[in-house]
C-alpha cells in the first residue's frame, strides 16, 4: 500500500510545548508509516524535523489579519492538493480555521488538538473550531470545551501528549547538583513574571542555602527584566549564583545537569522522564513537588499549575524548594514515581497509536490498516 499522506499545522516550530509535540508527534506518526508534512511559519525547530526527513512548509499559520488567512488558506489547499494528503491535524485556533476552509473546498477531514483552556473572547471564538475531531490534551481541557464553546462530547477523545523517553532517558542520579535549580519556560506576560518570582524565592532561601544556583532558560519580552534582577542578586552575592540562557535547543542536556526543576506542562514532562524532581509552577497556581500525593491532580490538570489549591509567589516556590532540599529520600521517591508515570502514560508511541486511532475514524485506509495491524499482533 503507497504511504498516505497527512498535513499537521501548528502556529510556529519555535520553543515551546505545543511546538515540541508537534515535532515528536510528527516524528512518531513517521515511523508507524505515515507519509507526514507540516505547515508553520517556522522557526527554530524546523531543521530537527528536517533531519527527520519531514517535510515542512513555510506558511504564515500565525498571522490573522484578512489578508495572510484568504493566502494562507489558498498555500494549504494547494499543498493539499498536490501532496493528495488526506487529513489535515491542526494544533492551534488559527491553523485549525485555515484548515476548516481547505476542507470545506477539498473535502479533506479536520483533527484539532487543544493544548489548553484558551481565552474564551467573542473575537477569538470566531476562530475556535472542532473540526470533525478533536483531540484534548486533558479531561479538564476537554470539559473546557464543552463547557465554552458547545463542543460536541462525543466528537472529543483525551489522548495526553507524548514524550519521547529516549530523548529524555534517565540521566544520572543522583544529579551532579542537587542545589541547581532550572526553570525552562517562555519568559513573556506571567510565565515571565513567574521566573521573576523564582529568583525572589532563590533570594529567600540564600542565606539557609549558599550553594543553591539558579538556572533560567527562555526567551520573551520580559528576558531584560529577568536579566536584571538576576545581575543584581549575583552582584550582591558576589558570584554566578543566577544563569539566565535565553532560549536553547539542548534541552535534554540541561534538564539532565538540573538537580531541581521548576516548569509546567511539557517541561515538566520532560523533566520527569529524565529522573529529575519537578515543581510545578505558573500563573495558575503552584503543585509543589511531584509526587504520589500531587501527581493524580497534575495529570487531571495537564501539568499546568490549574486546580493548585496556592498560588505561585516567591514564598511558595521557596517553600516547595525548601521541602525538596531538606529531604532527599522523599525527592529520590518522587523521581521514582514520576519516571513511572511517563513510561505508562506518556510515551510518545503509544500516544501517536491513539491518534491514528482518531485518524481511522475520519479515513476508511487508516481503518483498514489498523485492523491488519491488530490481526498481526
């Protein structure tokens, strides 16, 4: 059987959750036998899904504004039609309003994935759609979209997202540093505002803990003021006590030289599938440690900080930093369970068999291959 083609589309291929799972969605999807291609407006992560042998299209999915969505809809149909892809995956509310048009002119089926419980605003409803399925990367974003915008329930499967477990292999433990703190996440609007509250809480803690280092990947508008306060906390200290990176590619690298980290959603992912202790903190709220006790909770909730029952501030993340530092058996046991629940829950394989498995309800080929597959087991 030729390899049938499908098209994801995501906003960009810069640094961020979304972005990194369409790549290893992307990836994954390659080797069950997928022909697979992918329409951004680019950015730093194309040339990983180049050396994959993906091919990628460069299209303006992030602009709104009449002219470059009636040119981005024109770009996509053609690509639709001249690759004879037979299902389109969009992964955010612009791409998936492009990809709505195409369909109703091609007859092509429409996937969206949401990645989050987004701004529910009368302008941007005009560009939320379902299309034929909708996939949520959890229950309590699959409630959001019944709830705010009248998605059909039955139309909505939950398949969290996947993490590749070799890229992000376990790394020695315990860490070189147990005392080195790193926080990767996008330093703009209130993710920004939340490094800023790690470095305060770095600062409560300097006293208790003069070897505790901190480490701050990402970038945004907010990286200035984030720089600042960490230049005049390591001139007052009199050393590098604060790194701020900006925005890098190595990502397993620093995870696996953490001994500490601080992130949400799929950094925090990341981080658990290379044994690290994670705190969860964002501008929703704040788990503390991953573990036993919090884990059920973070999964409901997509690692995202939402249904935390204390907000995050500079206290908060001193005391879950505090917590962890104090005691690492208890640190040792969270690692050991949250390694465990990315290998059952989490790995990017069986993540991209239960997306095909949405695809085969909206392409008849899909279907009949899933079947042969299941008879070959």
């Amino acid at each position: 059987m030729s390899q049938l083609s499908i098209l994801l589309l995501s906003m960009a291929l810069d640094f961020g959750g979304a972005e990194t799972h369409v790549i290893s969605l992307a990836k994954a999807l390659q080797r069950t036998g997928l022909r697979v291609l992918v329409a951004s407006n680019g950015g730093r992560l194309v040339p990983e899904l180049e050396a994959a042998g993906i091919k990628h299209y460069p299209v303006a999915l992030h602009a709104r504004n009449p002219l470059a969505l009636l040119r981005s809809i024109d770009i996509i149909k053609r690509i639709v039609q001249s690759e004879d892809v037979r299902l389109m995956h969009a992964h955010a509310r612009i791409p998936a309003w492009v990809a709505q048009r195409v369909g109703r002119a091609t007859g092509v089926p429409l996937v969206t994935t949401y990645h989050g419980c987004y701004s529910a605003h009368w302008f941007l409803r005009l560009f939320t759609t379902g299309g034929q399925q909708t996939i949520a990367v959890a229950p309590d974003v699959k409630d959001y979209l019944i709830e705010r915008f009248n998605f059909p329930p039955e139309q909505i499967t939950v398949i969290h997202n996947g993490i590749d477990t070799e890229q992000f292999a376990v790394a020695e433990y315990p860490p070189p540093n147990r005392q080195q703190v790193t926080y990767i996440s996008r330093m703009s609007g209130e993710r920004g505002g939340v490094a800023l509250s790690l470095l305060e809480a770095v600062a409560l803690l300097h006293d208790d803990f003069p070897a505790l280092r901190v480490v701050i990947v990402g970038d945004g508008d907010r990286l200035p003021e984030v720089q600042a306060l960490a230049s005049r906390l390591n001139e007052e200290w009199g050393g590098e006590y604060c790194q701020v990176l900006g925005g890098r590619a190595d990502i397993p690298q620093l995870l696996a030289q953490a001994g500490i980290v601080v992130g949400v959603g799929r950094v925090a992912l990341e981080a658990m599938s290379t044994g690290r202790p994670v705190i969860v903190a964002n501008e929703y709220g704040c788990y503390g440690l991953l573990e036993a006790a919090t884990l059920q909770l973070a999964m409901q909730h997509n690692f995202s900080g939402r249904g935390a029952t204390q907000e995050t501030n500079p206290v908060t993340i001193a005391n879950a930093l505090r917590e962890v530092l104090l005691d690492p058996e208890r640190a040792d046991r969270a690692v050991q369970v949250a390694r465990e629940a990315v290998e059952t829950h989490y790995s990017v394989t069986e993540k991209a068999r239960e997306v095909l498995n949405v695809y085969s309800k909206l392409v008849p080929e899909l279907a009949k291959r899933e079947e042969g597959d299941n008879d070959d087991r």
